[in-house]
C-alpha cells in the first residue's frame, strides 16, 4: 500500500510517497480502506516539531528525537472495512465506517489498523470527504465549548481564527448551542464564517477586538494570541477564556492567571469519543455540516502541508484516496 512517510522533522518536503506493507489486523482490530483522510495543524506541526513554546522537548520525548517513531501521520479514519480481526462482531466487510486513531496516528495511508470499539458507523448522507474532515475540529470544539465552558443559549461567545478547522467548527457548535457567534478573522473571510453562524464579523486587519467595547461570556482563541492579561477586556466578569494554543508554562499555571484576573482560563486537550464522534457524525450534513476549504490526492500531500504552513488555510483540508 502506499503511505505518507516522515522520518525527519522539517519543512513540507519531508514528506514522501513510499510502498509499504499493508497491516493484519489484530484481535479486536479491523482494517479500513480508506477513501479519505484529513491533514490538519496537529500533523503540520508534529512534522515540523513546531510546537508552542515549552512543548519542544515534550514533542522529541513523545513522538521521536530527530523524527517521528511512528512516520505515519494523521488521525482520521474514512473508508470501508476491509479485513476484519479475531473477535470482533460488530461490523462487516463493506462496512462504511468512521474513526480518529489518536497517538496512534496511521490514518495517512491506504489502509489502517483501528480498534473496533473506535468505530463509528456513516450515515448514509454523509460523504466520505466530509467524515475525514469532521473529527479535528468539531471535537475540538466540543471539548472547548460544551464540556468546559458549558456554553448556554443567549450567551454571547467570541472566536478567534475562525475561518480555521477549529475555528469553524467552534462558530457552527456555538451557534448550534444557541449562543450569539462574534468571528474574528480576515475580510475575506466573513461571508464564510456568517454562512456558519456568525451573528457579526470583525476583520483582524483593521479593528482589535479588545477595543470595541463588547464584552462576551466566552472566547475562544485558535490561533494562540490571546492570554488572560491581553484579552481580559474583552470578557465579562467570570467569563471563560478557552486557549486551543497556549505555551507549556502558560497551560501549568492557568489557575494563577484565572484568579489574578477574575476570568477563567481553560486550556488542554479533550479525549477522542467514539460517542461524541457518533453525535457529530449525525449533525454533519447540518449543523456541524466541516468545511471543506481544500482536497488533494494523496500523491500531493507536499502541498496539503505547505497549505497548512502558510497560516492561510480555510477549514478542513482533505487528502483523498484512488478506489478500484
């Protein structure tokens, strides 16, 4: 099969097309063929060991000293179920199925490893593009918005970044949760991000959030610029302040900002639920319906990361696969 292979860290040409040895599945496992995948800013950024500050070394211990251990990248999974492993029953062959791999990652190649119980099953409506393009940041989003800050309806949420996959998704659940959507992005962007559901648009380029005035209950930052002290003004009171990028030292001590400015910092990674997956999955030709801002083969994977270096990337980026 053929995969996209890292054996160094480094800029997009690292990348290369090998031949390497289709996976047996394991008990438990089955193995899909995939039809599509995603690339987003976690794989762009392992590649490029280009972590927030602190993370350097924590990246090198985890994933490899000069390279990533495992040379695989990706962590979605859309396709067919092609082998099946001992013990497993809850699927079959021709079984279009769903699934995010984790740290495991793998999911840039032809054929993938997954754990059964991972699984999510497609609905009918629902494309293979669009299933590859969903997990990243409609999880993202739900960790940041629906388990941490427990966002309510009429409260007013702010989102930075987004025309990005996070980004994008963070407006259609804000939305979707009945909250009132401000998007800060680029001009260009606008008309984007209201089709998601935002109520009002600031462009980055000629206004600053933090000097209009209006206060919101949450914001959201995807692009790693905001911090308690820079951003407070921009809050109400106990507002809650979600860092999908924040530095190691900041993240350590988020509690001590929290109460030096009487807002509260929320930062980390949520768990990849084969359960929040399965209610995604039925809201994505609606609601949470991921956009799709660019799709290559899996031969041009060079320019999917050169995409995602450019910090210009609208939406979800998806990397498709040749069927017989």
């Amino acid at each position: 099969m053929q995969a996209a292979i890292v054996t160094r860290y480094g800029p997009p040409n690292v990348v290369e097309i090998r031949d390497v040895p289709q996976p047996v599945p394991k008990p438990g496992q089955v193995i899909v063929r995939q039809h599509a995948t995603s690339l987003n800013s976690g794989d762009a950024r392992i590649r490029g060991a280009n972590m927030p500050p602190g993370f350097g070394l924590i990246l090198r211990l985890v994933f490899g000293l000069r390279g990533p251990r495992q040379p695989i990248l990706g962590i979605c999974v859309a396709g067919q179920v092609a082998a099946i492993g001992p013990g497993v029953t809850s699927v079959a062959l021709g079984d279009r199925v769903l699934a995010t791999t984790g740290f495991a990652m793998r999911a840039h190649a032809e054929f993938v490893a997954v754990r059964a119980n991972r699984l999510v099953p497609l609905p009918d409506a629902l494309t293979m593009a669009q299933a590859a393009a969903l997990p990243f940041g409609a999880l993202t989003a739900l960790y940041y918005l629906r388990d941490r800050a427990r966002v309510q309806p009429g409260e007013s949420v702010l989102v930075i970044g987004a025309s990005g996959a996070v980004g994008a998704a963070c407006v259609q659940l804000a939305h979707h949760l009945g909250a009132r959507v401000t998007a800060v992005c680029s001009a260009g962007n606008a008309d984007l991000v209201r089709s998601l559901g935002a109520a009002q648009v600031i462009d980055y380029r000629t206004q600053d959030y933090r000097s209009l005035g209006l206060r919101h209950d949450i914001l959201v930052d995807c692009v790693g610029h905001a911090t308690a002290e820079n951003s407070h003004q921009a809050l109400v009171l106990g507002g809650r302040l979600c860092l999908v990028i924040a530095s190691l030292s900041y993240q350590l001590t988020a509690a001590w900002h929290s109460r030096r400015t009487g807002i509260r910092v929320i930062t980390g990674v949520g768990a990849e639920s084969p359960a929040d997956l399965a209610w995604l999955a039925t809201l994505a030709t609606g609601p949470m319906a991921p956009h799709i801002g660019a799709t290559y083969p899996l031969a041009d994977i060079v320019a999917a990361h050169t995409l995602a270096n450019s910090g210009h990337k609208r939406g979800n980026t998806v990397i498709t696969f040749d069927q017989p």
